[in-house]
C-alpha cells in the first residue's frame, strides 16, 4: 500500500511511514481494528503542527471526504493534507488547496464575506488585535482592487492563482512538517 | 471529464488492437464460434467499462444506436486524437449494437474488412505507444492533482492495469524482447531512483533540528540554519580536495620532517615549539607541518606514485576557487528561478493576506507573535497607502540622512584606519622579539578586528534612528553597512599584510648573502673541491633560514579566523546565556519586570550571524591557498557552531517580535557571498600572479612565478604538439576575439531578456484592460 502512497503523494517513504504512527496515535481505542479509522476534527485539532494555525479547521473540512461534513479524516486524506503542504509539492496544488482553505462558505470564490473571516483570523482572537470595520473595509477594498481582475466583486480560482505565483514567500511558508 | 474520453478513447483503440493482436496470433483467420465469443467477451468488458466511467461523468447523455461501420471508418481514418463525448458515446454505442446485432457481424464482407484491418499497422502501433505513453504521464503526475486520495487509487489502478495490459501487445513482433526488456529496466531504474531518493532525504544532516527551530520561530530563523547547513555541505569538498591531493599525499609520500631544514623547527626556536600557547598561535611544531605552505617541498615528483606535488597544490588552489563560483552561482540559478518574477510590489496587500502565514509554527507564543506583527502590518500598510503623498518636513528628514550617512562614513574610516594603525604596530612588536610583551599585545590585530565586528553594527543601529526609515528599507542599509565594514576591514587587513610581504622579500636579499657566508664558514678549513661533496653533515635545525611570507600569510588567516570564532563563541555565551541566566533568576529580586522591560532576553539576530558566516567564508576563500589546513579548521568550526548556535536559539533566544519574511533575503545573501568570494580571490590572484615564491619554502621555490609549475608540466609531462596547442589558444590574437564574442553574447542575451519582461508586462496590461472591458 505504501508503495501506492509514494507514487500518488508528494512524500518520502520515512514521512509516510511517520505520519502512520501519528495518526494511529489520534485514533480511538474502539475503532483500533476498523482497516480504515476515521478520526474526528477535534482529535486531529490536538496536534501540535496544526494547534496554533488559525486556519486549522479550514484545513481539515478542506481535506475531510466524509459525507456529513464534519471535518473528520481518514488516513488517508490525511497523507492528502500532508502531501499538499509537504516541501516537494507544486505550486499548483498548494495554491489550489489555498484558495481551498480560504474559502469560507465554499462557493467557489472569495467573496467580501470570506476575506473579511480571513482577515479575523489572521489578526487573532482578542479584541485588542482585530481591525476596525474602516480598516477592515479599507483593506478589503485594496485587495479586490489588486486581485479581482475581471472586477466582478470576488477573487476567482485562476485569479488567486495568478497572485499567487507572483509571490516568492508562499511556497515555503505554506508548509506543514510532522 | 477529459480522463473519462481518454479511457473510452484509449479502451477503444485497445479493443481494436486486441482484435487484431489476437488476429495476428492466429494466423490462419478462424471464422469460427471461437473468435467471434473471445471478441464479444472483450467488448462487453469495454463496454461495462466505458459504460461506468460515463456514468461517473454525470452529464453524458443517454447513448443512442449507431451503426458499427461508423466505428469502422473512424479507425480507417486513424483519427484516435478526438477526446469528445461522442467518440465515448460511439464506443458504447458500437459496444451495444455488436452484442444486440450479432447476426449482422457473420456477414462475410464486414469480417473480411475487419480482417483488414486486423494486421497490426505500423501507424496503429504508434498511435497505441502513444496512449501508453499517455497513461504513464497521468500515473507520473498524479500526485500533483488536486483530487481526494481514493479518486487517485482507482486512476492509478486504472492506468497501470492498462499500460500493462498494451504493453504486452505493443511488444509483439520484432523487437518485442528488446522492448520488453527495455520496459523492465526502466521499472527497475524508476525503482531504484525512488529508494535512493528516500536514502538521500534521511542521509541529511540535522534535519530534526532544523525542524523544531522552524516551529518554534518560524522560517526565516531556520533559513540561517539551512544556509549553514548549505556551507558545511560546501567546506565538506573543499576539505575534501585539500586534504586529499594536498595533504595526505604530502605527508604519505613527502620526506618526512626533519629531513630538510625547511620541515625543521629551527634550532632557536625548539625550546618552546610544543608550548601551548604557542602551538595556539601556530607557531612551533603547528607551523612546520603540513598544515602549512612552507612545509612543501618543491621536488617536481614524489614517492612511487610519481605524484606532482608543486602541480597538485596549484591546481587544489585553482579548483576550490571554481568549484565554490559554481556552486555559488548554482545555487542563485536554482533560487531565482524559484522566486520566479522578482520584487514585483503589485500585490503588496493580496500578500499580506494570502501568504503572510507561516504554517511551519507550531508554537502558541510564536503565533501570538506572529498575530501581532500581522495586524501591525496590516494596519501600518494602510496608514501607508494613505499617507503616501503626505510628507513633511521633508528637508529636515533629508538633512538628518545626509547627517547619518557622513557619521557612518566618519566610523568606517576611524575603524579602517585603527585596524592599520595596530598591523603596523604588530610589526613593530614582531622586529622587537615577541617575547617581551603579553598576550595583548601579541593578539592585538585580531582582537581588534573582532571587537569592530561587534560594536560598530550596534554603532550603526543607533545611528539609522536618525534616519527615520521603514523597517524593511532601514534593515537592507543596516546590512549595507555592515558588509562596508567588513569589507573595510579586511582590505585594511589586507594592505597592512603586503606591506609586511615587502618586509620579508627585502629580507630574502640579506639572508641570503648570509647564507653563502655560513656556507663559506663551513668549508673553512676542508679543501675547497668545486665538486660534488658537501657530506658534512649539518643539522637541518642549524641551517640558516630564508623568511618565508607565505606561511606568513598563512597564519594571520588562521589566527583571524580562530580569534573570530572565540569571539562569536564568547559573546553568544556573555550575551546570551549570561543574560538570560540573569534575567530569569534575578526577575524574582529586582525591582522591574526583567523580562518585559531592559534587557528581557535576547532574539535571535539572523542577518547579523548570516553576514558573519559570508564573512568567514571569505576569509577562507583568500587564505586556503596559503594554509591549506584552512578547509578543515572551517568545518570543524561550522560542525560546532550547528551544534552550539541551536542550543543556543532554543535555550536563550525568544521569537522575534518583527517576523521577517526569509525567502527575499535568500538571493540577496547568495550575491552577497558571490561579490565575496570575487573580492576575496582577488588578492590571492594577486599574490600568486605577481610576487615571486620565496626561495626557501613551498612547493613553488625556486621558480620565478607560480604560475611556470603549469609552464613545466606543459613542457615535460605532455606530448610535443599539446604544448603548441596551448601556446596557440594562448595567444593574444585568439584570447581576446573569444572575450569579444562573450561579451557580445551577454549584450544579447541582456537585450532579449529585457524584451521578455516588456512584453509580459505589455500582456499583463492587455489582460487587465481586457477583463474590466468584459467579455
């Protein structure tokens, strides 16, 4: 199986193997013998390369294939994640999951409503850090004005992608390491 | 989807095949029950196929009937390239029509077409190769799609049953044993490259280290480790050149010490030539060993190897300097590439809020840190766009600048000239015998240099707040400074050098008149024989010495860089481990919170130490041709900087409050240790182009420049005619029309690249224009 791992993942031998041991440590005691465990978001969300991201539970709704949407992983969408956000992944696919994890409602666009969210996560959790509603507006307004060029108010796939590539810090900061 | 039409195009084309391939088996066409199950087999096989993969593909419309000759004349067409639905839907709909309408295939005119068509052609062949080759593409880039795991596996499994499947019909006829061959070696081959792939990742050194640095202060601490990494990786072959061609054979197959009077400790000094300190300062038994230029004996070939020495220590001396400017520009290539168009400030907020995340934090207190500095970020950015027009007092901010700048400039000329100042006073101390002063005195240059190094950057830091700049502009003039200083310092190092080189050649002139005399005084009273007999036997300690400024050379390098590593060692343990040992254990008894207030612990100061360590290197660089023990001493240094410097991150350091970005500064670091591997080879160059080799020591002594050892291998260890070639692409008339047409070709190249960056910017205008028109 891990074979198969190798050549549909971005991952070495020795970081799937690690990232087994890992996941077999989140998994509940009862469901030890299930061949294909399914761990919830709140067990994934313990873990500490994930617990400081504020993106955290975009990450694992993105990545969950489970039908009732709860954000819960197998193993393997977890050697997904673990691919996406590995070292050797291409620009391609991190930008993809990017504007993946970005979009809050999942409709397919980045919309005032998502980049407001956006920026409330990445100024934290207490009030003191967070922006004013003019900020707020007045950085919203900035970014639709470089991104959104075909001007229709949200920030499609190819256009996210096409800001992306320009940028030289994504690729290594958009990484996860187990 | 496009991979459901391959499939149906691809099972279509198979079907074909695999008719005629079983065809071909038989050679006599059975037009019996047998075939004609064995085909309908396959195709209901197909057709369940293809009739699942439209079935995933939602919006197929229902198939409809259609006759099978269709099918036919598409395949007689050869037209396997159209990827629509319809083909899709006409491979099902020949699939149904053949297994409802069975009674028409037994017509006899509709299998002699197929029999027809039932011979392997050359282009069918090709066409099926093609498929094949298209199938491994798809399981070769099949990670990169952004598809869920399972959808993967089921492509994957797909894929290789396929190509495995033709593969074996593709081999029949010749050749099919050496494709099968081929196909087995190319597994075997990808195979091999996948493990060794996993070898070289786990083969990296320090790898978890660098790891949890990454987490707890984010990227672009760790960038200070991955490039120190990088430069151990790059001593580890110079050390390895060095020590290989120049060492060890030297000390295998060299005459051992004290067979001459150059590899003896002179008799003056062998009172104290194991001491301590004076092994510390490489002197004594350090400096007549092969750690040194002087040491080398110029004898052309030795040992029974035949190996040449004098050619080897140049040649060593001529490849560290290449191998580093390949690896070097190497390295920028690959980043510059990476970062793809540059410093493109179109996207400046678009950034901030896309990729301004570090995921690699896995620490709370980091990421606090990190929340912070992006709401400040925020915040100053649009303060920014808004005042960007706004400006006052705009003469007093360009007088204080101005005002800035000359008292930086008063500092880098008070330091260049201190550093000449006390050279000049070490001669001095040097003429009047060592002895007589203490162990200041006798560090004095190195002490010196190593203290500028330290203080005048903070001397800088306080000056730039006259300056009133932005950060991330007022950091690149802070390191711009710094790299003036330390460039300062060293040519000052450096000049003050030649003129104790000049010291010791006028030397030479007078040592060697005395030289004959004690010859002359040895003789006294033996016959004078003009004839070879000189079998007195005189102690090679006694003999009278020629000075020699190589190995002179050679030591202030080593004796600069270990005083500087002292020095980097002692202030990361006073000022960081001394102070945070302070501050966590005085906190208790003081009256102000230590921690939050002065001085709280220290942050880990990343283009400080990256400057040191590109300054290191260069002192490397300018010394190893002199003391070839220089490599090595630098990876014994690096190996316990790696060691100390992530204790000391994670014992002593906080993250920063200012998280700066990493990868910008990646490239600006590789030109900077480019412009300084370039400054420092140059006085090297210099040295070895211009002044002649002492005449007492090292592997050139005795010719006139040291450059002839290549002149006199040319001549006698090469056959007649190598020589007249290299005498002709030497010459003037063929050198310079080959530096003409270089230049001529960077012209072009300048001129076409600026073309390329014109007409992206042209389109990217076009499509920004065209888009806001609407469609």
């Amino acid at each position: 199986k891990s074979f198969y791992d190798c050549e549909l993942t971005f991952l070495t031998k020795q970081e799937i193997l690690l990232a087994h041991k890992r996941f077999t440590e989140l998994v509940a005691k009862e469901d030890r013998n299930d061949p294909s465990p399914r761990v919830p978001m709140s067990k994934i969300l313990t873990l500490p390369e994930l617990k400081s991201n504020p993106f955290r539970k975009r990450i694992c709704h993105v990545f969950s294939t489970s039908e009732s949407k709860d954000g819960s992983l197998t193993f393997e969408d977890f050697l997904d994640l673990l691919s996406a956000f590995s070292d050797s992944a291409t620009l391609e696919i991190k930008s993809h999951y990017a504007f993946r994890i970005f979009d809050f409602d999942d409709d397919g666009t980045l919309d005032r409503g998502d980049l407001e969210k956006l920026v409330n996560c990445l100024t934290g959790e207490t009030d003191d850090t967070r922006l004013t509603p003019e900020e707020m507006k007045q950085l919203i307004n900035n970014i639709l004005e470089e991104s959104d060029i075909d001007k229709d108010g949200t920030v499609n796939l190819s256009e996210f992608q096409h800001v992306i590539s320009r940028s030289p810090d994504f690729v290594s900061s958009f990484k996860i390491v187990l | 989807g496009p991979e459901v039409d391959m499939h149906c195009n691809t099972a279509r084309r198979g079907n074909s095949n695999s008719r005629s391939g079983s065809k071909v088996k038989e050679e006599k066409p059975k037009k019996g029950q047998a075939r004609r199950s064995k085909a309908k087999e396959k195709k209901k096989v197909l057709r369940e196929q293809c009739e699942e993969e439209c079935r995933q593909d939602e919006e197929a419309p229902k198939c409809s009937k259609n006759h099978r000759n269709e099918k036919a004349k598409t395949e007689e067409r050869g037209d396997f390239k159209r990827k629509t639905k319809d083909s899709c839907d006409e491979e099902r709909n020949h699939i149904s029509s053949d297994s409802s309408s069975e009674s028409e295939e037994l017509s006899a005119d509709e299998e002699e077409s197929q029999e027809e068509k039932d011979v392997l052609t050359q282009e069918e062949l090709e066409k099926l190769k093609e498929a094949v080759e298209e199938k491994k593409k798809l399981i070769a880039n099949l990670r990169g799609k952004p598809w869920p795991m399972s959808k993967k596996l089921v492509t994957l499994r797909e894929s290789q049953e396929f190509v495995e499947k033709y593969e074996g019909a593709l081999g029949k006829g010749k050749g099919r044993k050496l494709y099968a061959y081929k196909v087995m070696m190319m597994k075997k081959w990808m195979k091999f490259q996948r493990d060794f792939e996993n070898f070289r990742t786990a083969c990296i050194p320090w790898e978890m280290k660098i790891k949890e640095i990454e987490s707890h202060f984010g990227s672009s601490v760790a960038s200070y480790f991955i490039f120190l990494r990088w430069m151990y990786g790059m001593n580890m072959i110079l050390f390895g050149l060095t020590f290989g061609l120049v060492m060890v054979p030297e000390a295998l197959m060299g005459r051992p010490y004290g067979s001459m009077p150059r590899k003896t400790v002179p008799r003056s000094e062998q009172a104290g030539a194991m001491d301590f300190a004076v092994l510390w300062d490489f002197g004594g038994y350090a400096q007549y060993s092969v750690l040194f230029y002087g040491y080398y004996n110029n004898q052309r070939a030795i040992g029974w190897l035949k190996f040449r020495m004098p050619l080897s220590y140049f040649l060593v001396g001529v490849g560290t300097v290449a191998y580093s400017y390949m690896v070097v520009i190497r390295t920028m290539a690959r980043n510059a590439n990476r970062d793809g168009g540059g410093d493109d400030t179109s996207f400046n907020f678009s950034w901030k809020m896309f990729t301004s995340w570090d995921y690699l934090i896995g620490n709370p207190e980091t990421a606090d840190n990190k929340f912070a500095s992006i709401t400040t970020s925020f915040k100053e950015s649009i303060v920014e766009e808004q005042e960007s027009h706004k400006d006052e007092n705009i003469h007093l901010t360009r007088f204080l600048r101005v005002l800035a700048n000359f008292l930086v400039l008063c500092c880098l000329a008070g330091s260049g000239y201190l550093i000449y100042f006390v050279v000049r006073r070490s001669q001095k101390f040097a003429l009047e015998g060592l002895e007589n002063y203490g162990w200041w005195e006798r560090n004095e240059v190195n002490m010196v240099m190593s203290l500028l190094g330290m203080f005048c950057p903070m001397l800088f830091d306080v000056i730039s707040s006259l300056e009133n700049y932005h950060p991330r502009i007022a950091l690149q003039w802070q390191l711009g400074r710094i790299f003036a200083l330390f460039l300062g310092n060293l040519y000052t190092f450096i000049i003050a050098l030649m003129d104790e080189i000049n010291l010791k050649r006028r030397e030479e002139e007078v040592v060697k008149y005395n030289m004959t005399v004690w010859q002359a005084s040895l003789y006294n009273g033996t016959v004078d024989d003009n004839s070879t007999t000189s079998t007195i036997p005189v102690d090679p300690a006694d003999v009278p010495r020629g000075p020699c400024w190589e190995t002179m050379v050679g030591q202030e390098f080593v004796r600069l860089i270990v005083s500087d590593t002292m020095t980097t060692y002692i202030t990361l343990l006073i000022g960081d481990f001394l102070r945070a040992v302070f501050v966590r254990f005085f906190n208790y008894c003081w009256c102000w919170d230590l921690e939050y207030g002065f001085p709280s612990y220290s942050e880990f100061d990343v283009s400080g130490n990256v400057l040191g360590l590109i300054f290191n290197q260069g002192m490397i660089w300018m010394g190893a041709f002199y003391a070839p023990c220089l490599p090595a001493l630098n990876v014994l240094r690096l190996h316990v900087s790696m060691y100390l410097q992530c204790w000391a991150v994670m014992c002593c350091n906080v993250p920063q409050e200012r998280v700066f970005k990493a990868s910008g500064s990646n490239n600006f670091y590789m030109a900077m240790l480019l412009v300084i591997l370039f400054l420092s080879t140059l006085p090297a160059i210099y040295t070895i182009v211009s002044i002649p080799p002492s005449f007492d020591c090292g592997p050139f002594s005795g010719k006139k420049r040291m450059y002839d050892v290549i002149q006199e291998t040319l001549e006698n260890d090469f056959p007649l005619w190598f020589g007249k070639v290299f005498s002709y692409a030497s010459n003037p008339g063929l050198v310079l029309p080959f530096i003409l047409v270089m230049i001529l070709a960077i012209y072009y190249l300048q001129s076409t690249s600026k073309t390329y960056k014109a007409a992206n910017m042209d389109l990217k205008k076009k499509l920004q224009t065209r888009q806001v028109q609407g469609w």
